[in-house]
C-alpha cells in the first residue's frame, strides 16, 4: 500500500514538473470565445497548446494564425502559430500526448430550460477512451454542481482509470467578459476546485502559471456553483431595475434618472441598468442550470425563477413600448418602417449569442413591421428564423425610417446625428444620454 501511495505521489510530481517547467502539453477542447483566448494565453508563456475544434473551419483557422474571437490580438494568435506553439486538429486521437486537457464546450439549454450537456458528454467520452495516466482534466464550461462528479467522471473511468490515483479532475470556471479591456483572462481571478485533493493541487500548480491570482476552493462542486452564483447574481440584479423600469413605465417617471440619482449613494448599492432583455451565453442561461439542480433537491428558488420570467419579458415590452410611440404618431406598428441599431447582447463586442435584439426584432417583423439593422460589429446574423444584413447607418435611412429602435449603445455610433435625423428614438440603452432639446426621444 505504500508503495502505492509513493507511486501516486511521484506521478502528480511528474505532472507538476511538467506545468513548472512548462514542457507539460496543453490541450484546449473548444477553441470558441473561451477556450482561444486561453489557449494563446498559455502559449504565451512557452506551453505548447493542441487545440481540438469539431469545427473544421475554426480549426483550420486558427492553424493558419487567423483570429476570429474578439478579445484575442491578432498578432499574438499568429505569433504563437508561427511559433508553432499552437497547432489544430478535429480529432480525439492526440488525447494521449496531452498532460493537461482543457474543456471549454457549450452548455445551452433545452426547451425546457434544463441543462443540456451533450458537449461536455460527448467530449468526455472521447476523453476517457484514450484517457491514460498522469493527465489532468479540467472542466471550464459553466454547468451545475455536480458535473464533474456525475457527468464527466464515469465517463473517464470508464476505462479503468481512477480519479485521484491514475488521473486528476478539476472544474475551473470561465469568467470571460467579451469586450472587457481592463480584464483579461490573465488577470482575471481564477477559481478553482478539484474533485480531491490531488487534483486540486495539480490544477492550482496549472492555472497558477498563467492567471495572476488563482482561488482554490474545497470542491469541483464549490467552484461549479460559484460561477452559477456569479451570473444569477447579475441576473437577478437586472431582473430588479426591469421591473422597476416596468413600474415607472406605469407611474411616468424616468427610471434613469431614479438609478442615476440612486447610484450616487456611496455605500450600500451597486449599479445594474436595464435593457431590451437579457444576452449572451451566461445571464439567460447559467440561473436555470442552478434552479435546475435545486428542483432534484426538492428545493424552489423562486428569486432565481423570478428573476427569469421578469428578464424573458423584457423584449415583449419593447415591442408594445414601439407600438406606443407610433401610436401616439398615427403610425400602425403593422405598417410601420423602424430602423433598429444594434444587434449584439452588448455594445462595442461582435457576440449575438442570446442577444435580446434579435428576439425583439423577431417579435417586430412577426407584428407586420417593416424592419431594417444597422450594427457595425455584426454585419450579418441568422437566428430565430432570421437572416439579416446590416444596412448603413445614413441620413436618408434615418429619415426614412418611422422609428429608429436603439437595441445596442454601440460607442460608435454618433447619437447626436441620429437624434438630429430621425422622426422618432426609442432608447432603450440611454444611449443619447447627454443630448437635450430632442423631444423625439423616448426612453424605455
């Protein structure tokens, strides 16, 4: 038994040699908004970094140095390929040349708004077929406590293989901020929780060559309901100042100007604002994975459930808010011609994923509206039965139009000329906060 414990021990020495001396091969599952940013990051640092796309496209790309994700530098992506310290490939079989594999998969949601984890399955079947001993795996996609545990590790083991004894299994969240340029995923707070103590340790010693400040928590499942918690956390804040835009909607008052006078306030209060709805791949999503999971514990978490439907109505809102204002034009919003700006989650990023605009555009088109997008970061999107192309944002389109719909307060854009040529401005960013004298403009 001993001898057992010694040999158990001198494999995770091996692998933190390995991470030390960065000769430990990376592998990085995934190479979308989360796991390219990571995969340069550790290039950067000298490891070399295999990164398995099931897209061949992407896959390709990034063999060729070309980027395709905002929050990487074009220049760092090819000169970590240049350097060959980033190839490509769309097969599992390489899995056994790798120290450390890194998952960064989707996890969407079904209809039902239940966890749908047919990435991470199918990925950590793959993974335990070729799975041998010394590798660490690590889970980055936001799931529900209890993933790694349950859906990932019999699949690992499958073959034969223990965890804490033959190999090492971590959940590592992401927390990527598309656009963010103060935080990196260098120097952004690294949590990080094992399913024992041996993973969490060769997790710690991999993540802690790259990430500035890493947080070792008791558990995978401690760092898996973390990044829940990080997320519903936000959501539930903005289901809060929607429904109190709903409520001063009803009363006549300007809710930015109640938030704008609220946030002075120097202690006690953090600022949320409200919008058409809610985007991008975590808010809509990453609550329902954790009301989820508390239903199998016989537990309701009504502020969470709340939270979803207040945030799920807001793009119905601004529909009957458009409605509203042409009406108060004479115009139907059946026959009505509304410009819109904005088709991304949030402004100054190229990410449609979950983007409350897109629904609000579906809804608009599916009232009768004639309807047209200006988005100088996505020129073209398909989704929700949709397929748009951005027009440019002109004088005569603005005139032309019956309403102009601000969707996305891209900085970009110049609001004072759209103020100066539109009929008529829905706000729902406050996007023209700022410019006075404009009784065109109506906010959310």
């Amino acid at each position: 038994m001993s001898q057992l414990q010694v040999t158990d021990s001198d494999l995770l020495e091996s692998l933190k040699k390995k991470v030390f001396d960065k000769s430990a091969r990376v592998g990085v599952v995934g190479l979308g908004y989360v796991g390219l940013p990571f995969a340069v990051e550790k290039a950067k640092v000298g490891f070399h970094v295999l990164g398995i796309e099931q897209n061949s496209i992407r896959a390709e790309r990034v063999a060729r140095g070309d980027n395709y994700i905002g929050d990487v530098h074009d220049e760092e992506l090819k000169e970590v390929v240049e350097n060959g310290l980033i190839t490509t490939t769309t097969s599992f079989d390489r899995i056994p040349e790798l120290d450390v594999i890194v998952v960064c998969v989707p996890t969407p949601l079904d209809k039902n708004l239940a966890p749908d984890l047919q990435y991470v399955s199918g990925v950590s079947a793959e993974i335990g077929k070729r799975l041998r001993r010394g590798q660490l795996v690590s889970l980055e996609s936001t799931t529900y406590p209890g993933t790694c545990e349950e859906v990932m590790l019999p699949f690992l083991e499958a073959g034969g293989l223990k965890v804490e004894q033959d190999f090492y299994l971590a959940h590592s969240p992401e927390r990527v901020d598309p656009g963010n340029k103060r935080y990196s995923t260098k120097n952004t707070h690294k949590v990080v929780g094992g399913v024992g103590p041996q993973s969490l340790d060769a997790a710690v010693a991999f993540y802690s060559q790259t990430i500035q400040n890493v947080i070792p928590v008791s558990s995978a499942r401690a760092a898996e309901l973390t990044k829940v918690f990080e997320n519903t956390f936000r959501a539930v804040n903005i289901a809060l100042v929607n429904e109190l835009t709903l409520l001063c909607d009803r009363m006549g008052l300007n809710v930015w100007e109640v938030l704008d006078a609220a946030f002075t306030k120097p202690f006690g209060i953090m600022p949320f604002y409200p919008g058409p709805g809610v985007g991008g791949h975590c808010i809509p999503l990453d609550p329902h994975y954790l009301e989820w999971k508390a239903r199998e514990l016989n537990f309701t978490t009504r502020f969470i459930g709340l939270a979803g439907e207040i945030n799920r109505a807001m793009p119905e809102f601004t529909v009957r808010k458009t409605g509203r204002v042409l009406n108060e034009a004479g115009i139907a919003l059946s026959k009505a011609n509304i410009l819109v700006i904005g088709a991304a989650y949030k402004k100054d990023i190229d990410d449609w994923r979950e983007s409350p605009s897109i629904e609000v555009m579906r809804l608009l088109i599916n009232e009768g509206a004639k309807l047209s997008y200006h988005d100088p970061y996505v020129p073209h999107f398909k989704e929700h039965g949709l397929e748009l192309v951005s027009t440019a944002l002109t004088p005569d389109a603005l005139r032309s139009s019956d309403l102009v719909l601000i969707l996305t307060d891209h900085s970009c854009i110049d609001y004072r000329a759209v103020a100066e040529q539109s009929p008529r401005i829905l706000d729902t960013r406050n996007a023209t906060r700022g410019l006075s004298g404009f009784s065109n403009i109506t906010l959310l």
